[in-house]
C-alpha cells in the first residue's frame, strides 16, 4: 500500500500522461485487457474534470493488496469550486460545459468502488478503485 | 502546444482515416476540422474511420467522433466507424454511451462495402 505516484494535471495533454500512465500500471497489476481500458478511461475522464473545472490539480495511484482484495485506487484531488450538489452531477447527461455528462457517472459503472468527497470553494476528492478478479 | 494532423486519404469518392495515436482532445478537434474542410473540398460522399489501434474511447472522444458522423452527414458525406476494439465497445456501454445512429463495421474492407452498398441505392 506505499507506492503512491501522482500525476499533475495542468495541461490538456496531462490526461493522455496519467491515462497511459494508469493504463501500465494496470498491466503490472494484472488486469486484462478489458478492465486495463476501464482504468484508463475512468482515468482520462477524472483528468479532464479536473482541467475543465478546477483548472489544475493531480491523480494519484495506490496499489491495494489485503486481505480482501488485490487491486487498483485511482485518487483524484483538485482545489477548485467544489460541487454543490454530488447526487445531480451523477445524473447521466448532467453537464455544465456542453459535455455528454457521462465522465462521473460513467467512472462510477467502469470501477468496482467509487466515493466523492466536496465541498464548494475547498475542492474535490474522488477515490474509484477496481479490484483484480 | 500545436494539435497532431491525423492523415486523410482519398480514394475515388471516399475518404480513409486510420488513427493510430492516442488522441488528445485538441488532435481529436483538429481532426474533426480537417476531416470537414476535406469532404467540403474533395465532395467525397463517403468516410471510414478506422480505429483499430485506439485503445481508448473516453466521453470527449465519443462526443467529438459523434459530432464528426452528425456533421459529415450534414455535409452529405455518410460515416462509418470500423475496428472498434471489444474492450473499447465495452467502456462506451459502461460510459453510457451508444452511438445509436452511428454505421460500424469490422475492418476498413467491410467498411468500404458498407458504403458502397448504402451509396448505390
Ligand atoms: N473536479 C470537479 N470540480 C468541480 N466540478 C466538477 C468536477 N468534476 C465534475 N464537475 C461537475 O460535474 C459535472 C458532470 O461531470 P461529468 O459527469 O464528467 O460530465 P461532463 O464533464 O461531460 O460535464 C460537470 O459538468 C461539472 O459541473
Ligand atoms: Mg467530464
């Protein structure tokens, strides 16, 4: 559980870097193909967000290896507005930038755990986890 | 930073694209740009994007590769996606994503066939 690398988002195509990033250690891990896409995507989403709507912040990757599961924890934090109301923005569709409004909920379905702390002005943590099966 | 240009090839009245970059947002604008001013100039009437090597599909790709077949057809240009990745197929459902009206096929010959049989009649 030490391993902790992060990945600053700041540019656009910091989000391609941390999904490939995501992607290898995935493949380390031992995910399949199918689920090394889920991470990636779930990742690339995460990403973008963060460059859209808090401008700068980071997505950081936690090896989980317990007891109970064997995996992947994909953490991403920003300190940008925060969001108001967490049960809208996990609305398919729900968009405040002309989007698809698929990024949050979507990770939610691509990953095995997902939580979302908020609070506006303070910034934005969301931790999604996938476990290897 | 200046976007990648993703080749467009022409063939008789159709245009090929097979990408083969990780696509960042501002490439995946550009090539929707360049895609567009390329049917406006050639008139091509049909388009096969080939995505054989992509790997990932998040939701501002879809959402660009969606625009590109609405605006194409727009343009009289018709549009289809070939060699969508199993895994690729599967984060889109995930994503909530279905590109419902969008044509697919298996590979860029079955895609040239699938042109060609909805341009002929
Ligand atoms: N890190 C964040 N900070 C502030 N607001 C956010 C953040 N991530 C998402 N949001 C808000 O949640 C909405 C839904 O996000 P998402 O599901 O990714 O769809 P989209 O990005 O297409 O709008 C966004 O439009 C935005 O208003
Ligand atoms: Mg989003």
């Amino acid at each position: 559980m030490d391993f902790k690398p992060c990945v600053n988002i700041r540019k656009e195509w910091d989000i391609v870097g941390a999904r490939q990033l995501g992607r290898e250690k995935a493949k380390e891990i031992g995910f399949g193909t199918v689920d090394q896409a889920r991470i990636a995507t779930a990742i690339s989403e995460l990403a973008r967000n963060i460059y859209l709507y808090a401008g700068t912040g980071k997505i950081c990757f936690e090896i989980v290896d317990d007891f109970e599961h064997k995996g992947l924890q994909i953490i991403a934090v920003d300190e940008g507005p925060g969001i108001r109301d967490i049960s809208q923005v996990m609305e398919d569709g729900y968009t405040t930038s002309g989007g698809l409004g698929a990024g949050l909920p979507g990770v939610k379905r691509l990953m095995d755990h997902f939580d979302i702390i908020s609070e506006v002005g303070e910034g934005t943590e969301i931790r999604a986890s996938k476990w290897v099966r | 930073m200046s976007a990648l240009r993703i080749p467009i090839l022409k063939l008789q009245n159709y245009l090929l694209i097979s990408i083969q970059i990780d696509l960042d947002d501002q490439t995946a604008i550009q090539f929707q740009e360049d895609l567009l001013n390329k049917i406006h100039k050639s008139g091509a009437t049909g388009v096969v994007i080939d995505l054989t090597s992509v790997d990932i599909v998040d939701s501002f790709i879809a959402k660009v590769l969606g625009d590109v077949v609405t605006m194409s057809d727009l343009m009289g240009a018709k549009v289809v996606l070939t060699g969508i990745q199993p895994a690729v197929a599967m984060t889109l459902i995930d994503l909530g994503i279905h590109l419902q009206d969008v044509q697919t096929a298996l590979d860029l010959e079955q895609g040239l066939i699938k042109l060609r049989q909805e341009l002929e009649d």
